[in-house]
C-alpha cells in the first residue's frame, strides 16, 4: 500500500509525534514537543518517568504498540541502538503506513539496516540531534537541551523525499533548530570523528589516571583543561560502549590516526636533535580551525543563502551543501532552502 | 650572608609582593594580591598593560631591577621559562636575601634548576597555581580566576621550611586558595598527567579534523563533547608547545601511553571475537574515577584533620599527604597543618 505523505504541505499545527524512549534525549525532545504546542505522545520501557513526563504535557501510553497503532505523523526510537531491533519487530505490524519513522541515534548504518530488515526502510528518515551531556535518563532530561542544536538528517537511496521535507519543516519550524543533509556512512564517519572517538579518548585519560602510582596527587592538581578533556568519561559507560560498538570501524580507524598522531609527537619529544620546527608544525596545523573558532566566538554573523536542489540528485546536493560547511534553517519550497554557512577553511 | 625570613611569624597586613610578567596567571595574582590589600608592584617587558595594571591599584615599575631591589617579601616570576632565565641574570645582582623568589610555572624542575644556577637557590619556593584558560594576557586576567584555585608549593633538599611556611600562610590566608607540597619531580609527572599530555591530545584532535575530507561536515556536528575536549587547544599554541617542551620525557611517555592504551581499543573494535568483555572493561576501568567525581558533584563534605609533619622529614610528610589526597588549608603552626580530603580510590 503506498501512501503520499505531503511533507511540504503538512499543517504543522496539526503535528502529532510519538517518542519511544524517555531517555535523555527521547525526554528533551518530547518536552520540547510538548512546549511547542505538539501532541505528544511517549512510552518507555518502565513507568517510572510518566508522573514527571505527564506533568510536562506529554501523554504516556501503556505499550510500545499502542504508540505504534495511534497514528502519530512521525514516531521517533529513542533507545540504545541494541533495544531498537526488538522494537523495531513490535512496532512492524502496527505501524500505519501514513506515520514516518525516525530515530534520534548517534550511528545511522545500523538502524537503517534494522529497519530494513523489518519491512519498514520506505516510511523512515534517519535523524540525530546533536546534544547531549554526562547524564541520563527523563530526570537530566529538558527542553533547552535542544536550543540551538543542529540535526543530521539522513537518507540512503531510498529516502522518500516528500517525507525528508517533513522532518526538515519538523526540525527548523516546529523545533526551531537546523540540520544537514547527510548519507548514512558520511554521517557515521563524521559522528565518529567528533563524538565517538574523542569519548575513547577522554575514557582512556581517565583510565590512565586510575592507573597512575600519582593517582591522588594528578587528581588534586586536575583543574579546567582536564575536567573539560574527561567530562565525558563521566558518561555512564554502558552507553559509551554501546555507541563505539555500534560504530566499529570508523571509530577503530580514528583511534589508531590519533594514536599514530600521539607517537610522532612522542618521538618528536624524544629526538633532542628535532624538537622545534616539526612541533611548531603541530601545535600550528589547526590555526585555521583556530580561527573559525574564534569568528564564532566574536560572533561573527553567518553568511546566508538559498540552496536549490534538483529532484535527481537532492541527495548529492545536501552532502556538497554540509561539505561547504552549510546548515539549513528553513524549507522555502519543494526544492528550496534557506542555509547559513562558516568555514573551518575560511 | 645569612638571613631569616621567619615565615611562621610575618604580619602578613604587611605584606609586599612582586609580579614579574602581567599576563593572565601574573595578571590575575596580582589583581588578587592587591583586592587583598597586598602592596602589590609589577612589571611587564612592555608596558601596554600599566594603565589598566594601575586602575587595578597595583603599582607598576620601569624595570626588572626596580622589581628585584623594591625589597618585596616575595617576587613571583609570572613568565613563559624561556624568559626567565635571562630574567634570573638580570635580577640576581639586585634581589636582598630577605625577599623569597617565587614562580607560577607549570613546569618545575628547570625552573628550580635556573634558580640554582643563578645563585639564588636558598631563597627560592617554587609555586604553580592550577588555574588557567585558553586566553592569554592582562586583558584576560581577573582575580576570580584563582577562586577556590588548589596550588602546588614545591620544594627540593635545600629548601628553607620558614620560607616555605611563609608561601603556604600567603597562599592560604591572604589568597584564600589551598595547596599540596610536592618535590620537583613528582609535580612535572603529575603536571603533565593532567595538563600537559591532555593539550597535545587536544591539539591532536583538532588537526585529526583539520585533516579530515569531512572537516566541515564534522565541524557542523560536533557539540558539547567535542568543544569541551578542544577547548584547550584553542590556546595559543606557541604557549603550549613551550609548556610541552618544558616537560619533555614526561609528557612524551604519557603520550606514548595514551597511543598504546588507544591501539588496544582499536585491536578490539577490529577484532569481531573479541569485543565485549575487554571493551567492557576498558570503558568501567576508571568507575572509582567517576565515583569521586560524583561525590564532588553531589557536594559530599570533605573530609578534615590535622596533619602534623616533622623537622626531619617535612617534605616526605607533606608528599604522603599529597599522595593520600590531602590539601592544606591552613597554617596552624610550626609543623601543623589543616587538611581536607577526598579520595579518588574511596
């Protein structure tokens, strides 16, 4: 049965999402939902957040099938990815065909191969907003954790279009943040590079303390650059794990460049001969980077544009668009976006 | 010529301090000093910060010579290392015995070793307050910088115990901060556990994206974590690189280590057999960690006593204290101290 979900032409007053996980983001996105004026309607896997979760407006049901069969326009998975499998097997044969699938996960390859795998690939588009913070769960959760945050968008082949334009509208209209376009394996690299492998890192810095004979005397010393470097090592660590398992390779492939960076700086350090310029190399490589930070921090205003993309190849284009450095803050029209931009390369 | 400096007994109402370098450490502890009402006098290799160095009541001098003869009880060295040793050559010649030499730096070993070279070894205590940001300068520098700030107070064989009372009551009665007492060398290896090694992580980071195909696309992306653990290389990477080189063989094994410990996470994401029980282990290695931080964060009381130390083996004692967790609050005495503690191995 093939229905035409009309993304452009959604009223979005009407909006009605459905939020399977009151975690910390399936919370934050529910509260912003619910504040935005949104029918929302949530369930978790035990009950516990539902007085705190009704009292902010949001309307929990009993069972992840009755969230699956009330006909909500867009039903975001919320969970680890390692829950969303079994999920995926329950909500498959209640799902109407008018409701789109999304998921807020940090690693898109696998989730879209599950839901692949349980007949539901034509009716999904990926998305992942990028916010977060050391705690868990609905009691850490709020609607502010989202301002200001950009959403990844992802596609593959497949992706209908009119239901990616109904995210888009969701995303900057509904929820007032932006997003990119992404393909699933660019999306899982880039997540990889800012997010997944820096959390190895930080856990491996603190692990090193643990071990450290110096242990009590490093912590005490410890002050703004470590306690930001390792903040997300407090992270619950299940859920670190959970996410670099899920993100094999890229994240297996990150850890061993920055290893490799680590020992060319040790060797550097040890070569009394060679020091100087090779490491003013290195400490001096990121200036541009350096200087794109400090354009937003004096902030700088963004430049701004309109995208306009063919129905042949929308896909390609919002890539190149993110490449360019890119985000999207309004749909305009069926093939038209608003999108602001600032370089790293600048 | 033989003076004592009785630091036990110094009307610290009286007190008279010396700032040589007005950047963001020197700025701030001189700003602190004189909100204190410490007479405070400075200098800086140029003089653009005076004006405002003034409106902050500190009295700015013309030369290091005008510094180094004012007869201050103590003149901290406020400047990069590599300036200091011509700065030592310059003083030296001026400074009266009953003035103890003083510096922030972070790295300690070379610095005590100019100290000594210089001839000024016996009125030397070595001192760095942990505090710090990615600005630099006198415009950057404010007294809160050093708010609730733990210092280390070094020390090596020779080192005067009424000098080194005389730090440990300014630091505590007329900063208001905390202090640990560690030798040289257990101080540069903590210093770099914690410090030194994390910025050339960080700094490894940002060039891993700068590098990256997906440098604008990652850059969109990243979020809290990535900012947190980058915020350190946005500092001025020529100071960095100097701290580094400071502190060579210890921050090169500590990075060699961080290689090693990342190399052992890529062997297991590459290795489909091998997954679970060691990543488990990995990411739950450092939970005493995360159990102290959590205590810090649920505001748990510390722990307090006094701690009393010996004339023979004062500085052993005060190590053992630093190594159990322990930071002095206050002078109580001659050889008597008031500690708190918190345990990262509770």
């Amino acid at each position: 049965m093939e229905v035409i979900v009309d993304g452009l032409n959604k009223d979005l007053s009407t909006l009605s999402v459905g939020i399977a996980g009151l975690g910390l983001i399936g919370g934050s996105l529910a509260r912003r939902f619910a504040q935005a004026g949104v029918r929302t309607l949530a369930w978790n896997h035990h009950d516990t957040p539902y007085a705190d979760a009704r009292a902010a407006g949001i309307e929990c049901v009993d069972s992840l099938e009755d969230l699956a069969m009330s006909g909500v326009d867009v039903l975001f998975l919320c969970t680890p990815l390692r829950a969303m499998e079994d999920m995926l097997d329950v909500i498959a044969p209640h799902i109407p065909p008018a409701t789109t699938l999304s998921d807020v996960g940090s690693v898109k390859t696998r989730v879209h191969d599950a839901v692949v795998a349980a007949g539901l690939g034509r009716q999904y588009v990926g998305a992942h907003p990028m916010a977060g913070s050391e705690f868990s769960g609905f009691q850490s959760s709020s609607a502010a954790l989202l301002d200001s945050a950009l959403w990844a968008i992802t596609f593959d082949d497949t992706t209908d279009y009119l239901r990616y334009l109904l995210m888009a509208r969701i995303i900057t209209d509904t929820l007032g943040n932006t997003f990119i376009g992404l393909d699933n394996a660019t999306h899982d690299a880039a997540a990889a590079t800012i997010s997944h492998m820096p959390h190895v890192v930080a856990t491996a810095m603190v692990n090193l303390l643990q071990d450290s004979p110096e242990c009590n005397v490093a912590a005490a010393l410890s002050a703004g650059s470590w306690r930001d470097m390792t903040r997300v090592a407090l992270t619950d660590p299940d859920r670190t794990q959970a996410m670099v398992e899920e993100n094999p390779a890229n994240v297996a492939a990150l850890v061993r460049e920055m290893a490799q960076r680590l020992t060319d700086v040790a060797d550097l350090l040890d070569d009394p001969d060679n020091h100087g310029l090779e490491l003013t190399g290195f400490f001096r490589k990121a200036d541009p980077y350096r200087r794109f930070k400090q354009a937003q921090r004096d902030g700088r205003p963004m430049d701004s544009d309109e995208l306009t993309v063919t129905s042949r190849s929308w896909r390609h284009e919002l890539v190149e668009s993110a490449r360019r450095g890119e985000r999207i803050t309004r749909v305009r029209g069926i093939r038209a976006f608003d999108v602001q931009w600032q370089h790293v390369d600048d």
